[in-house]
C-alpha cells in the first residue's frame, strides 16, 4: 500500500472510530438526560413480547430476562453506551468494542427499537471490524505501546 493511500486509510478509519464513539457517548447521555430506567426498560421488554416484528428469541429474553431484571438494564444500557463511545474514542480494544457494538445494535434491531441513527452505527463498526489495526493506529492503546504515554514519562520531574 502506497504511503499516501495508508495515511488516508488510517484518516478515515480514525474518523469512523471516532464518529461512532461520539454516536454512542450522544445516544447514553440522551438516555441519562431524560431519565432512562427501569420504567423504559419495562416499556422495551413488554413491546417486544408482544410485537410479531420482534423474533421470538427476543421476545422469551424479553419475557423472561429484560422485564424482570429492567432495573439492572435500565442502569446498564445508558452505562454500556457511555462505555462503548469512551472506548472508541480513544480507540481502546477496538475490534472487541467495535463487535460489542454489533451485538448490542442487533439486540436493539431485535427489540423493535430502531432509530436513524443505528444503521449508520453498524455501518461504521463494520469498517472497525474490518480494519481495526488502521483504526486503531492513532489511539491511546497506540501511544502507550510507543512508550509516549509510560507511568514513567507521566510522572512529575
């Protein structure tokens, strides 16, 4: 790969890392602003038991797992947002947190609770998927492997 073709690879998958922590970090403190909790939770799991759009795998967790522990889940969701969007970032364990992205968009997909913004969330994991050593090549876990960010040259002289 030429070098002017891998910097704009690293650019761009840096920007798509980046923009979809921003979409995550936006979409937990949206939840956090307006309350978000068990009550939510509730609404979430007693729609998709009742919703034929919603597949059955999805409506026995929500039946038996999303309703009764909709406390639990209505902390963990805007957390797990704020989390993934933290992550992302500064680009810490992208594949893994670019695959929980996956997981967690598909379970919202599942859950009949689609908004515009998602499909371009998986879009964007997607390309982290693909390529997270380009996309993580300008981060926080890269300046630490390079020594620049060490205990060491932290520490107060």
């Amino acid at each position: 790969m030429s070098r002017a073709l891998n910097l704009a690879a690293v650019v761009l998958t840096t920007a798509a890392r980046v923009a979809l922590g921003l979409l995550w970090i936006n979409e937990g403190l949206i939840k956090y602003r307006a309350g978000f909790g068990a009550a939510d939770i509730r609404l979430v799991a007693d729609g998709a038991a009742a919703s034929s759009r919603v597949p059955g795998y999805f409506q026995v967790f929500a039946e038996h797992v999303l309703g009764p522990a909709s406390g639990l889940f209505g902390v963990l969701m805007p957390l797990l947002e704020v989390g993934l969007g933290v992550a992302l970032v500064a680009g810490v364990l992208t594949l893994p947190v670019a695959l929980a992205s996956v997981a967690t968009l598909l379970s919202y997909w599942s859950a009949d609770q689609l908004t515009e913004s998602y499909p371009v969330m998986v879009a964007l994991a997607v390309v982290l998927v693909a390529w997270p050593a380009l996309a993580s090549r300008v981060s926080v876990t890269a300046l630490v492997r390079r020594g620049r960010l060490s205990p060491a040259s932290a520490a107060p002289r």
